[in-house]
C-alpha cells in the first residue's frame, strides 16, 4: 500500500512541507509506502477546456500534472498539502489540481481516482485555512474518493517550519490523519481479500437548468 503526498508550496521545505512530513512519517510507522510528490516553482496553466483528455486520458498540455498522473495509477492513497494564499490554496497549485482532475477524473479516467481515499493538509500563517480545507475536498467529492479527516481540521498554523513544528495540536492532527488514512487502507485491503467488490457504476448523467422558452 502506497500513498503519494503533494506539496503545493512554491517552497520545497517550507510549512506545508513540515505538516506532510508528519503525515508521511507515521504512515511509514503503520507500515505504510509513501513518496512526496513537490509541484515546484515553474508555472503551470491552467486548463484551457479543451477535452482533449477525454480521449488522450492525460491532460493534452504535457508538463508535470502528466508526470504526477503517471504516479497516481499506480498508488492507493492520496495527501494534497498546500499553503494558504489569500484565503484559497496556491494559484500553482489551483491550476494543478484541476487539470489532474478533470484529465484523469472527471474528464479522463476516473478508476485513477475513484474509491482511493484522500485528504487535504492546509498550512497557513493565521487565516484561510478553512476555506481552503473545503475547496480541496470538493474535488474527491466529485471523483468518488473518500475524504479521511483528523481530530481536527486538517491544518497547521506558522509563518516558519519552526513554527509549524511548534503548533503541537496542528502536528497531532497531522499524526492523527496519518493513522486514520492507514487504518482506512488495511480496511480496503481486508474489503478486497474478503471478496467485497467495489460499488456497481452508472453511465454518468449531466443536466443543466437551462429551458427552452
């Protein structure tokens, strides 16, 4: 069992950074696989609609969301950390996150996201966290993954990494989620040794509210 984690900060070994680590470190405790996956600094666009990727299955703009799909096939778990930048994660990482998930999920291939479970870790100097918590949630929601949560929102507070490391509930959340995503994953590996299948799928419906006169 394997879980990528994402750091979304412009800043390799920064806040968001140290928050991860202390995901990763008891994930490895549990007996856990894991990789950080860093977005870097180099810009990445945004999506540009072109639904080229329903057909191609990876995003037609070929930089490192590819690179990072290429990894997510082949993982069971997902943590998407990020700095809070004007009460909303990183611009970078905004553009990130929803070219993955419309390349490799709604748009794409959903089994690369579907029933894996994920959570967000929100790292912030005061405010903004909250808000940021819900807007990454909302993209497992529409991708069928189950969001682990903490004792606690999952965020940590500090300008510094020091800081961060100073936040003593912020870095018991994080050891918390950690066990949680662990003990979510054995559960879906006992699920899959006992014979339990995933859920039945539908051809997907899409409406909208629009009425002809």
């Amino acid at each position: 069992m394997k879980v990528l984690l994402v750091n979304g900060s412009p800043h390799q070994k920064g806040c968001t950074y140290t928050a991860l680590s202390e995901v990763e470190k008891t994930l490895n405790e549990e007996g856990i696989e894991t990789e950080m996956f860093w977005i870097g600094t180099k810009p990445i666009s945004g999506c540009i609609g072109c639904y080229a990727c329903t057909n191609l299955h990876k995003c037609a703009i070929d930089d490192i969301v590819n690179e990072f799909v290429e990894k997510a096939k082949d993982v069971d778990g997902f943590i998407f950390g990020t700095p809070v930048h004007y009460a909303a994660m990183a611009g970078n990482m905004a553009s990130f996150m929803d070219r993955v998930f419309y390349s490799a999920g709604c748009g794409g291939n959903r089994k690369y996201f579907a029933y894996k479970p994920a959570s967000a870790v929100i790292s912030a100097r005061r405010a903004g966290t909250t808000a940021t918590y819900d807007q990454i949630n909302k993209y497992f929601g529409i991708n069928q993954m189950p969001i682990i949560s903490s004792r606690y929102w999952n965020m940590v507070h500090g300008a510094t990494p020091s800081d961060v490391v100073q936040d003593e509930e912020g870095m018991q959340t994080m050891r918390i989620l950690g066990r949680n995503m662990a003990y979510f994953l054995k559960c879906i590996e006992a699920g899959k040794n006992s014979g339990v299948e995933k859920p039945k799928t539908e051809k997907t419906i899409m409406t909208n509210f629009i009425k002809k006169q």
